[in-house]
C-alpha cells in the first residue's frame, strides 16, 4: 500500500510536546466537551485574524454545517472546482441543493474568476446563480479571493473559502482565514496536512450568527443558552433541541494535538517552501511544469504538484506514475476531476466540460511534501523522477 512506500506523499510531524499534551488530557476530568477545545479554537482564530472559530471533527463536517448556516438547501445551487477532492461539493449535495463546477485557471489550478464570471453572465439569464459557491486554495496557493469577493457582490452568492490545504499560507499579506473577502473559512487537519489533529477540521467566521448556527449544527441542535430557546428552562438540567444537527464534534485530545501543533505552524510552512524551492532549482531541466504561485500569495504548500510535458517525454503519465511507485517514491495524484466520477455522471456531467480540469489532471503527479523529508529522501525522488522522464 501507499503507506508502506519509503518515502510517502505527506506524513505528519509528531513531537514529544504533542503526545505529551494528549497525555495531559488524558489524565483530566474531560476527554470530550472540556476547556480544551475552545483554546484550540481560540488559537486557530487568534492566528488567521477571523472571530469565531467551530472545531469539528473533519473539514468534511466544516464543509456540511457551513453550507446550512448559510441556507444552503433544496432548489439552490453550489458551484465549486472540479480539481478538488469530493467533499467539496458534496457538502452541496448533503443539504439538497443541486451543484456546479467551474473550470480552473491553466497556471494556479485554482476555480479561474474568468471562467466564473463568464458562466455567472449566463446563469443570471437563465435565473439560475448559485446561493454558495466553494472556492478551494488547491495545494494551500489561495485563490484570487478579491476577484470572486467582487463577483459575489454583483451576483449575490456567499463564498466559503475551502482552506483544507492552506493554513498558514497568506495572500495579500494577510493569513488565510481572516474571511476578508469570504463568509466562512474551512481548515482541515487530516494527519497528511500542514498541522494534524489526526482526523479534524474548523470552520472560521467573523459573523457572530453564522458561529452560533454552526456551533448548534455540530452538536445535534441542542441548547443550554436560555436566550435562544423558545420558552423558559424546566430547571438546571434543562436543554432544548431548536434544530436539526449532527454529532460532529471534535474530541478534548484533538484539540490538545491541535494547540500544540499550532506552536509550529510557521515553522511547517517555512520548512515546506524551503522544500518546494529545492524542488524548483532541482527540477528545473526536466520537461515538466513546476507550481507557479501567485505575487500576491504565500501558499500553504500543502501539496508540490508538477504537471508532465507528456509531448516531451516518451512514457505515459500512468507510466511515469507506476515507474516512481516501484523506485518507492509514493506519489499521488490530486485529484480526480469531480464531475467524472460515477456519481456525478449520473447527473449528467461528461468528459469535455471543463477541459483544463481534465488536461491537469492528465498531466498532474503530487511528489512527497512533508515538513521532515529531508534532502536525501528529495534527492532520491528527483533522481527517480529523472529516470521516467527521460526513459
């Protein structure tokens, strides 16, 4: 399997610290609903400049109670990008609502703000313009959020920001997450992303009324707050259910990891661009395309994503793919694009529709991005890389 390879694509940092502070919690009166997980909340909001933050227990989670604060349901539609994995716009699907995709930009790989204001041009028409759309920063390089903040003003849809890769990156020169130009933004902290609380995510705001629908919705729609019910407490023990939620709550030991990971977030993505600079100058002979970023951004650099020039190489992309796998580089690809997917046939979509989506992901291979592969361990995938390329 993958994670038998020697070198694997993303591979989380433990540190002494962090299992300590799992041990700590382990040890205290609370292992779920405790005084650990607002800190953790704090800490991730505190860090992005956002108000409110709402730790779930995956991004996917994030993703499902977002689109419901903000009204997703039957009848609206979600548009996101088809480079993305799936729970982008399934999210859409959990809440009823129907779901589009719009084609990426050739050089960022990111949802192309031409592309969506030239296909919310024609949906105005048909009275058809999306409630929500999920912009998702591929690889942690955000997207031009300016650009579709603008467009969102002019259409009238709210935009999450799909941050699962890019905590700690910035554009503008600000952290993303301050949700300047989005109403919501969602991190994930799978054990193969930037910081891990092993499985985990968080949604960030800076709209009070969407924290307080989001805080409701991860934990079955229960209140003990008197000033929301809708009549007065029986007694001390009392609660009200005021809605439908979901038990989708992050654990009193995953927010310990989470605070003590966020000690070293900086130093993560630091260490990841010192990597993908390597990465750059090592491979800049090869035929292929290494990422581009934008002047504006810092990326997250979750994933260091290059695009083969297959007219310069005489194997296939699955060939090069195979060929790293059995040197024991564990490559990956991100992602398949969604609107082929079995699923999302069904619903009409084929191949043709969002032509850059699928020429990227003809060519696309992820190559290991951790923060502790080390010179050697990049050096042997370079040279492995080298190998199938020039076969």
């Amino acid at each position: 399997t993958l994670s038998d390879l020697p070198i694997p694509y993303g591979r989380q940092n433990i540190s002494e610290a962090d299992i300590q502070s799992v041990v700590d919690v382990l040890r205290s009166d609370f292992l779920t609903q405790g005084p650990v997980l607002p800190a953790f909340e704090q800490a991730v909001v505190k860090h992005c400049g956002a108000t409110h933050g709402v730790a779930v227990n995956s991004a996917t989670s994030a993703l499902h109670i977002a689109c419901l604060a903000l009204g997703l349901g039957p009848g609206d539609w979600l548009w996101t990008t088809p480079i993305t994995f799936v729970a982008s716009a399934n999210c859409g699907l959990y809440c009823g609502a129907q779901v589009d995709f719009i084609d990426i930009d050739a050089r960022t790989y990111n949802l192309c703000p031409l592309a969506l204001e030239a296909k919310l041009v024609e949906a105005d028409k048909q009275g058809r313009l999306p409630k929500v759309l999920v912009a998702v920063h591929l690889c942690g390089h955000p997207c031009d959020m300016a650009a579709i903040h603008t467009l969102s003003q002019k259409y009238g849809f709210k935009i999450i920001e799909d941050a699962s890769h890019a905590i700690g990156g910035k554009y503008k020169n600000e952290f993303i997450g301050n949700c300047r130009y989005s109403d919501i933004t969602v991190f994930s902290f799978h054990p193969v992303k930037i910081i891990t609380t092993a499985e985990g995510g968080m949604a960030v705001t800076n709209d009070a009324d969407l924290a307080r629908s989001m805080n409701l919705l991860r934990s079955h729609g229960i209140t003990r707050d008197e000033t929301h019910m809708t009549h007065p407490a029986d007694g001390p023990w009392y609660y009200q259910q005021i809605t439908l939620g979901f038990n989708y709550r992050m654990t009193e030991l995953q927010a310990a990891l989470g605070i003590s990971q966020m000690q070293r977030l900086d130093a993560f993505v630091t260490q990841r661009h010192a990597l993908a600079k390597r990465y750059n100058e090592l491979l800049s002979d090869l035929p292929l395309v290494t990422p581009w970023q934008r002047p504006d951004s810092y990326s997250g650099l979750h994933l260091y994503v290059i695009r083969v020039r297959l007219d310069q190489t005489k194997q296939t992309h699955r060939q090069i793919f195979e060929g790293l796998r059995e040197q024991g580089i564990g490559v990956n690809v991100h992602y398949i694009p969604v609107h082929t997917q079995p699923y999302y046939a069904q619903m009409g979509f084929t191949m043709g529709d969002y032509p850059q989506a699928e020429l990227y992901y003809a060519q696309a291979i992820s190559l290991p991005m951790f923060q502790d592969l080390t010179h050697a361990q990049q050096d042997h995938v370079v040279a492995a890389l080298r190998k199938e390329l020039t076969a």
